[in-house]
C-alpha cells in the first residue's frame, strides 16, 4: 500500500517536492493544506488534488494520511511537526528544521513519544556529486579532517517575502535560510564532530541602505525587513576541529548569482565541494597530485529525491536519511552565531 502524503504550505518549496512523491514508488501525494484558500485551489487544480483545507490541523488529524510534509515559513515548522508526530504520522520538514535549538529539541523529543519518522529537507544532501563524496570521505580519503571553510553568498540575491526577511516568520535571515545549506553539508562531511564554541557576527548593512534591492527582478527590499544579510563565524569542535563559515544574501561579491563552496582540509588529503576534486601529496616521492570523482549521471533533481528516499525510510523501517539529532548540531551553531553577535564575544554551546 502506498503510503498517503499531505503537504502543508502548498507554495514556493512545495513544487520541487511534487515530482518526488510522483517519483515514488512507495508514496503519493493525495492532500495540501494553506492559508491562502486561492492559491491552494490553484495548486489543487494544477496537479489534480482534491482532498485541500485551509485549515492544517485537518490534514494533521485525517486517518488517511501517513506523511506530513512541512512546506511552511520556519517559525511555524516546530508546532506542525510536532502535532503531525502527535497525530502519529511520519514527518519531513523543510529545512531548516526549526529556528531554535529547544525546538528541535521539542520535535526529538515528540518524535521519540510517537515512534514516526522525522527528516529535515536538507537538498544538497541527494545530489549525485554530494552521495559520491561522501562515499569517497568515508573511506578515510582525507585522514583526520582538522579545518573546513564554508562559505554560500549572494551578491543581490535577498529574497523580499515576508516569510524569509520578517523574524516573526522566518526566524532569521540567510544565517539560517542558505547558511543551513552549507553548513549541514559540511558537518555531514566531517562525520557530524559535535560543535563546542562559536565566536560569530549576524549584521544587516546593505539590505537597510536607502535604495537597496534585490538582483532577483531589481525589487526593492521592503522596509519590514528586520533581519541580518550577513553572517560569518568560527566553529570550535569536541575533536578539535575547527570551521570558517560565511553566508550573505546581499555581498559586494564577484559572483552574480550564487557562490557555494566547501574545502575540507584533513592529515592526507583535503577536498573540495563542489568540484568533487581531492588534493593529496606522496610522502616518499615528495610530489602533489590531484583527482576528481567522475558520475555518470546525477539522477533526479536533488528535492525530488530526499522524498523518495524519505518514503523508501518509512516503507523498510529504516533510519532517518537527515536524522535530526545532526540538524540539532546545525541550529546549535547558527543559533551560537546570533548569541555570539549579542554578546560579542565566543559563546559556548549547550
């Protein structure tokens, strides 16, 4: 039997996760739920679903469905998954999982009361050039990884809907929208060490300047904008590793659209993502020498395929592919950067 999904939060997100559940052999996507009643009635006609409400406690509590996905602003994903987990479904929520780590917390906690599934929605995880890496570093490739440096920035790429650049809604601003991205990829990376200390900075110096604007359609930021456009930290480690991290919607940067990049730097090689490229030395021959990772294919777009491999977890009674405890260790060090930037000084983590 196939298992029933309803999405909740039918816009922007949502569409990358449909081709997923259509993708898949042991989900189908059969109900959604918003707030906006038009807007989910247009979704409804588009891909033929007729089981909608405006109402998310409904979807929660139908009989019917086996699967929540969250597809909601960040502050309102800790109260639907942890209700939907109450109701005794599976969960998967877009990340980042939630804006605190005592929410995450939360959702851990009703998540191990209800025996359901729960994975954070973290994309860069399932592309093709990300699975193959992480094959290739847990076989050791790079010895002991000791630093890493992180970085995803935009020069004019500020999202201006009230659900990313208003607190009330988003939580945070790129620290926790993009900064989750490449942060939960690189703590993937490294083998998830457990972070320990953050010394960081969460400031907002273009988007408050008069005339700001996006360079996604030169739209104006509006003046609602209460949160920062750029962040930068350092990350302590209990294995004594260390991270440099930068993320920014709007950066006086060379790159018009997005530029994300990890380097990994370990006692026999290091690495680069996302060229999937490997830099390692011979000892006895004194010479440097570089390799890269070759695919085939990459397979399905990477949203398309965290719900498939969500749906394949519940169906075998597997494990998490994004357990949460990992984004916990995420939202300790970007919740770490915001106390950091209050308190100016490095702030130890719980």
């Amino acid at each position: 039997m196939s298992l029933r999904v309803g999405i909740i939060g039918v816009g922007g997100i949502a569409g990358t996760h449909i081709p997923g559940w259509a993708a898949s052999e042991h989900a189908e996507l059969v109900a959604g739920s918003d707030i906006s009643e038009g807007a989910l009635q247009t979704w409804g006609d588009q891909h033929g679903i007729s089981k909608l409400t405006t109402k998310a406690a409904e979807l929660i509590a139908d009989p019917d469905i086996d699967i929540i996905d969250v597809c909601t602003p960040n502050m309102y994903h800790a109260p639907l998954t942890i209700a939907a987990l109450e109701a005794g479904k599976h969960v998967i929520c877009e990340k980042p999982l939630a804006p605190t780590p005592e929410d995450v917390r939360r959702m851990i906690e009703a998540r191990d009361a209800s025996g359901k599934m729960l994975m954070t929605a973290q994309h860069f995880r399932f592309q093709g050039k990300s699975r193959a890496m992480k094959a290739e570093l847990d076989t050791g490739a790079l010895g002991d990884i000791y630093h890493a440096r992180s970085w995803m920035l935009r020069r004019g790429g500020a999202p201006v809907r009230p659900g990313f650049i208003m607190k009330e809604h988003s939580g945070g601003g790129p620290c926790i929208d993009i900064g989750v991205h490449i942060l939960d990829l690189t703590l993937w990376f490294m083998g998830n060490p457990e972070p320990v200390a953050v010394s960081g900075v969460a400031r907002s110096d273009l988007a408050k300047q008069e005339g700001a604007f996006s360079g996604w359609g030169r739209a104006p930021i509006p003046s609602e904008y209460d949160v920062e456009d750029f962040a930068a930290a350092f990350v302590r480690f209990d294995t004594g590793a260390t991270l440099m991290l930068e993320v920014s919607w709007l950066l006086h940067h060379a790159t018009e659209g997005e530029d994300m990049q990890m380097w990994l730097y370990g006692t026999r090689a290091g690495a680069h993502w996302p060229k999937a490229e490997f830099y390692e030395s011979n000892l006895d021959t004194r010479q440097y020498y570089d390799r890269s990772l070759k695919l085939d294919h990459e397979g399905i777009e990477a949203h398309a395929q965290e719900c498939v491999e969500f749906a394949r977890a519940v169906a075998e009674g597997a494990e998490s592919p994004v357990p949460a405890e990992q984004s916990l260790q995420v939202m300790k060090i970007l919740d770490g950067i915001y106390r950091s930037q209050e308190a100016g000084c490095e702030v130890r983590l719980d």
